[in-house]
C-alpha cells in the first residue's frame, strides 16, 4: 500500500477533527480513539501520525465546534433588520428546542462541552480559551439593556443539559417550555406563544 499523499493525509485529519467535534459532544471526550477512528473510517494506528496526543484533538475539536457552529449561525433576518428582540426570542426558541435536545452531536459546544471541560480544568488551555470566547459571545447575542447575557445563556444551557438528562420523561419538555417562558416574558413582560414540546 503507497503512503498517504499531503492532501490526502490533511482531508483524513480534516475528517478526524468533525467526526471527534460530533462525537464529544455526542457521547464525551471519554470516547476512545479506536472509536473515534473507525467512525471516521480510517484505522486506529493512522491517528498517532495526525496527533500527539488525545488531547491535542480535544484542543482541535473544540475549536472546530465553534468555527463550525458559527459558520452555521448566519446573522438571522431579525437581526439584519436591526430588531434584536426578535432575534434573542428566535435564538432562544431555537436553542430550547427538542430538535436540539435530541441532536447535541450537531449543537451548540457550549452546552456539549461543559461536563467535559468542567471535569478536567486546566487540561485543555487552548480548548479552554475558546470555550470561554464562545460562551462570551453567545451571551452577548442574549444581552438586552443592562443585562450581559450571562443569566439567560446559564438559564439556556441549564435547561438544555437537564432536558437531555431526562429525554425519554415527560419533564424533559416541561424543562425546556419552563426555560423558554421564563426567558421571552422576562426580555419583553409579554407573555410568548405557547408551544407543544413534545
């Protein structure tokens, strides 16, 4: 078998990276590297002539959550239009949605990688540094007035966490419903549509 030529080896890493972004926040940093690499299609042996370390693609897929996620997070219509609150209510819908619940492989990082990062602190500086980026941002998209965004991204990924905790219980909804009223009345003092969870 020839070797691997540069690009082909850059698109096998490229491959690793998503496929450990998606699973991480699937299933944990606790996935093993054979697994990581036979869903990623490629052989075990191949990942140590990619990576130094276990940790290094942690760093790697991390990092490509937030670019990935960002890229995928266009500037929503409300917001071209300059109506913020339109735009914090549809982030929030979205966002506590069960579509979101049941695809956190496919979701925001900063709610799939905070078990993880809370575990091992320190382990990951550059990982690290980008999560925090990513949670500052996402709550700046939140902030309304005097508020920061802070409580209500706490509020978000709270309710998503628990919600996926408790995914095959009816309180799984109520979690997420309770979650979503009490961060759309509290932005306007107006009620929001209610809407089937389930």
């Amino acid at each position: 078998m020839g070797r691997v030529s540069q690009a082909q080896a850059q698109e096998n890493r490229q491959r690793v990276v998503a496929t450990a972004s998606r699973m991480f926040r699937e299933k944990g940093t606790a996935v093993s590297v054979a697994d990581l690499m036979k869903a990623a299609g490629l052989t075990h042996g191949g990942f140590y002539k990619q990576f130094g370390s276990k940790e290094d693609l942690v760093d790697e897929a991390i990092t490509h959550a937030f670019d990935e996620h960002a890229a995928h997070s266009p500037v929503a219509p409300e917001e071209q239009a300059g109506d913020h609150e339109a735009a914090r209510r549809t982030l929030i819908e979205n966002y506590l949605s069960v579509w979101h619940r049941d695809h956190p492989g496919e979701g925001c990082p900063v709610s799939g990688f905070a078990a993880d990062l809370g575990r091992e602190p320190g382990q990951a500086a550059r990982a690290q540094d980008v999560y925090i980026n990513g949670v500052r941002n996402r709550a700046a998209r939140l902030a309304t007035g005097d508020d920061d965004g802070m409580a209500q991204l706490c509020t978000m990924v709270g309710a998503l966490v628990l919600a996926r905790a408790t995914r095959d219980n009816p309180i799984s909804g109520e979690l997420l419903q309770a979650a979503r009223t009490a961060l759309t009345e509290s932005g306007t003092g107006q009620s929001a549509p209610q809407r089937r969870t389930d």
